[in-house]
C-alpha cells in the first residue's frame, strides 16, 4: 500500500502528464534549480507545460520522463525524455556543488 507520501508524488507526477498532454513537444521547458538556503540546498526541476509551471523532486522529474519515454516513441518525445532526465541529473550535479560549498563555508567558520 502506497504511503500518504507516495500518493502525493504519484499525483504530481499525474498532473505534469495531464498538463503536457496534447501540448507541442517544442512548448515544454525544464530547467534544474537548487535553492540555496543555510540548512541545506533544495534540488528541485522547473517544468513548464500547459501555461502552467511545475516544481519537481528529482524522483518526480525521473517518473515523468520514464512515463514519456515509456507513452511516445516519437523521437521528440525521446528527445523530451532525455531533456527532463538531463534537467533532473544537471539538477543533482549542482545541488552536490553547492551543498559541498556549503560545507567548506562551515569547516572556514569553525577553523577561526
């Protein structure tokens, strides 16, 4: 049985593939974005589809671009895959620079 947690991602993930249905391929964006905050850095994929913008986990932008890359062998449905899969790995990558920046700015505070 799925989690409370759970079901809200798979909603989520829902409502992106609703709202990018029937859209063109070309209208849809994604970009990574990490929000730096003192506790810790947030990884999250932009996603706009539909008129509408998403805020994505990581685990949620994976799920959508399996979900396209699974429902459309066109290649630019590939090509959106590949895309999202890319914003959410970029997204990763960036979140890890700036957590270790973080980390090297509190070893600095606590070595003075």
């Amino acid at each position: 049985m799925a989690t409370p947690a759970q079901q809200a991602q798979d909603e989520r993930v829902a409502d992106v593939l609703m709202a990018m249905e029937g859209q063109p391929i070309d209208t849809i964006r994604c970009a990574p974005i990490v929000v730096l905050s003192q506790d810790a850095p947030l990884p999250i994929v932009g996603l706009h589809a539909a008129g509408r913008h998403f805020t994505l986990s990581l685990e949620e932008a994976r799920c959508v671009a399996i979900a396209v890359r699974m429902e459309d062998a066109s290649p630019d449905a590939q090509a959106l895959a590949a895309s999202i899969g890319m914003a959410a790995t970029m997204t990763e990558l960036l979140w890890l620079r700036a957590h270790c920046q973080i980390l090297r700015l509190r070893l600095e505070d606590a070595t003075r």
